[in-house]
C-alpha cells in the first residue's frame, strides 16, 4: 500500500515489528488508546512507536522519552493505528 505524500510520491517505512507486537497486544487486551510517535514527511503522518496509554503515575515519564526531536505526539485507538501501521508498511 504505502502513502502518497502531498507532491504525489509514493513512500513507504518499515513497520513491520509494529504491525506484529500491536496486533499481539489487540489480541491479548482488546481495543485500547495507545500513545504513538510520528513524523511528517511530504506532508503525511508516518508513525514509528506506540505505547498503551495507562492511567499511572509513571506514564508522563514514559511518554516523554519514548519521542524523538523531531516527532509529534498523538492518542489513537489501537485498531486504528494498526491500519495505519499496515498501511505505510508496503509500496
């Protein structure tokens, strides 16, 4: 599949690893809010991380040092991160 930035590229990034350990963690807990980490490039979200968002005291922490400089932070269903996921993961 892959995405298609705003100039009509086609681009793709490896989320392998993501699509396999998400969809475990969908199959174990079901639908669930998760942090994830993205980039843009060529004007589209690509996402490179994500962590189960939890109600703890040590999650402002976790989040704050799961992003890089140059990324952005949202909250997003699971699911819905997974297509995502599956979706930048092949041309």
């Amino acid at each position: 599949m892959g995405v298609v930035g705003k100039s009509g590229k086609k681009f793709a990034y490896d989320s392998t690893d993501l699509v396999n350990n998400l969809q475990k963690e969908i199959d174990v807990y079901g639908e669930f809010d998760c942090w994830t980490t993205f980039f843009l490039r060529d004007g589209v979200r690509i996402y490179t991380s994500y962590l189960k968002k939890e109600m703890d005291h040590s999650e402002k922490y976790k989040v704050k040092n799961m992003r890089k400089s140059n990324e952005y932070l949202e909250v997003i269903q699971a699911k819905n991160l997974l297509n995502k996921f599956k979706k930048q993961n092949k041309l």
